[in-house]
C-alpha cells in the first residue's frame, strides 16, 4: 500500500536525550514536512523539504534538526535543546512544493 | 507562517443537523484544504480547493473558495457520530513561500 509510515507510535525520552523520529513515504513525492502539534494548537511547521538534499527551517525549527538524503525519507531529531519536546509530531509529503499534503498516523513523544 | 482564523473552536450538536464552519486570512490565499483528525491520528484530507469561488462537494461535506480569496467555509449535512473530531482548515499562500498554513481547529461532538 502507498503511504506515509511514521514510527514509533509513542516514544518516551528522558531529559537531555537527542531522539529521532522516522518518516517513510512510498509515494514518489518530492516535497516532505514536520509538523508539531499541542492541545488546542494547529500544526506549527518545523522543518520543510521541497526535493531531497534540500530542506528549510519552518516556523519553530529551533531544537530540531532533520536530514533529506533519500527521497523516500524525512527524519526528524528533537535535540536537549528543545525546550519543551512533548507533543504529537506529524509527518506529511506533497507531489511537489505547494501542493496538497498527505499526513503520516503521527508519533506522540513524552518527556519523562 | 500565514496567521488563519477558524471559527468556531468547538461545536455540540445533535446528530441530524448541518454543520458550519470557516476560516478567514489577512491574505490572499492560492489554494484552501479542509482536514480531518481523528483523536490520535493523523489529520485526513476531505476537500481541496484551487480557484475562487469554486464550490466542491464530498459526500455530505461542502467546502467553498471565497471570491475574495481570503476565506473558506466546510458544510457538513445530516451529521452523524462518526463526524466527531477536530476539522482543520489550512491553505497556501504566496506571502509564506506556499508553506502549509493550518488554523487552529474547529472540535466537533456530535450527540446521538
């Protein structure tokens, strides 16, 4: 089945941990993103790809990081220096920059 | 990224009645999106939406592009229990760079 496979569902991290979260499409699409998401918030975009071997900070990126050497992958590291890392992180890729977007089922990170 | 008011924040209706909702910009926007998020999950794409005034139906889901190209609405007939969760509007626009802008969600209960 053609997709977007986020992994894992729900990660636990102690404070002061790097954790990388996994996003696979097996959509051909070029373009990849991360939202974040808090209670009662829209999704805040981190991190954008518009083709692989490129990527662009969002609007929060401060914290994160991210690597695009494949097509088909889009991994996100939350870093100790993200202040405040709980939350749900959504996954998402278009054909092409600017175009419509298709989510991954999200991974929910705790901070314990 | 482009600031989009949604409205209403939440809903409680009782099934069997239409459903409305919007979401307004200060800019003018290309293309206009209605998303649906079930809790835990992952937000599903319902209606897409390119030019002004295009008006587009998906099952008992209505969306519209408004003239100004600074607004949109989702109708939703006949709601059932199964339309409960968080609708979000999100759209691009040439003043963020065509990035994915999201409101903040509208929550929908519907009682039986």
């Amino acid at each position: 089945d053609g997709g977007i496979t986020q992994s894992p569902k729900y990660l636990f991290r102690k404070e002061g941990q790097n954790v990388t979260l996994s996003c696979e499409q097996n959509l051909n699409h070029d373009a990849m993103y991360w939202y974040r998401q808090d209670p009662g918030q829209g999704l805040r975009l981190i991190y954008y790809s518009q083709i692989v071997n490129d990527f662009q900070k969002g609007d929060i990126a401060e914290g994160y990081s991210v690597s695009r050497e494949k097509k088909e992958s889009f991994p996100l590291t939350v870093t100790s220096a993200q202040k405040n890392p709980t939350a749900f992180y959504l996954c998402a890729s278009s054909p092409s920059w600017g175009a419509d977007a298709f989510f991954g089922q999200g991974t929910r990170l705790t901070v314990v | 990224g482009q600031q989009l008011n949604q409205s209403p924040q939440s809903m409680f209706i009782q099934e069997g009645e239409d459903v409305s909702m919007n979401c307004t910009s200060s800019s003018i926007f290309n293309t206009w999106l209605w998303y649906k998020q079930d809790p835990g999950e992952g937000p599903v794409l319902l209606i897409a939406l390119y030019k002004a005034g295009e008006l587009t139906s998906n099952g008992r889901l209505t969306a519209q592009f408004g003239i100004t190209r600074k607004d949109s609405f989702l109708n939703i007939s006949a709601s059932i229990p199964s339309d409960v969760g968080i609708y979000f509007c999100a759209g691009h626009s040439s003043n963020s760079g065509y990035a994915l802008n999201f409101g903040k969600g509208t929550s929908l209960l519907v009682t039986p």
